[in-house]
C-alpha cells in the first residue's frame, strides 16, 4: 500500500485566548468521532497539526484510496462535518494569499534530505 504525504497550512485568529480553545477542540479524545472517522473513511491514515504562534502546519499521510475532490464532496453532504467546519471558522482565517473562503492551503516541497 503506498503512502503519499501532503503538507497543508492555516491561520488562526491572532487571539490567545481562540488560539487556545482551538487546540481545546484538537486535544486528544476532543475531536468528534463524526470528524476522525469522516477522515480515516477517505483514505487518510495518519494527520498531524503543528502549531507556531497563530500558523497551522498540517501533515497528512493518505493510502491510495484518497481522493481529494471525492472528500471534498463527501464533507460537502455530512452535516457534521459541515457543522465542524463552521465552528472551526469561528478560529481560523484564510492565508493572505488565499481565495476567499479558502482555508487549508497545500504546501509545495522545496528540499529533501537524501
């Protein structure tokens, strides 16, 4: 099973205190079961988000099964999901360079070690 890595980054608001409450929600065990098993189901096996002041960096690994534009419109039909989204919102802002509504945006590599 081959494994692809996809790196994605974010902002949140520039406010301690949502800063805060949203790694509160992303704590372990505080993600709702709904969200963990809407991603497992689209092929992500493993995702990790690392934060530095208000910047998110998110790594996922995906099995050949993930298809983005598939769980894009997955995401788009499950209310939960919809509902995760919108609460996240409440956090998170576009990058300065992104389209409106846009949040995650995917990094390109630039170096690897060999």
């Amino acid at each position: 099973m081959a494994i692809k890595r996809l790196c994605f980054s974010c902002d949140l608001k520039d406010n301690p205190a949502l800063i805060e409450e949203y790694k509160t929600f992303h704590a372990p065990g505080n993600v709702w079961p709904e969200i963990t098993k809407s991603i497992k189901d689209a092929g992500i096996v493993d995702m990790q988000i690392y934060l530095v002041g208000n910047r998110l960096f998110m790594i996922m690994e995906v099995n050949e099964i993930f298809d983005p534009e598939h769980k894009a419109k997955t995401d788009a039909q499950n209310p939960k999901v919809q509902e995760w989204e919108k609460l996240m919102w409440k956090f998170q802002q576009e990058l300065p360079w992104a389209k409106s509504g846009e949040k995650w945006m995917p990094m390109d590599q630039i170096f690897q070690l060999d």
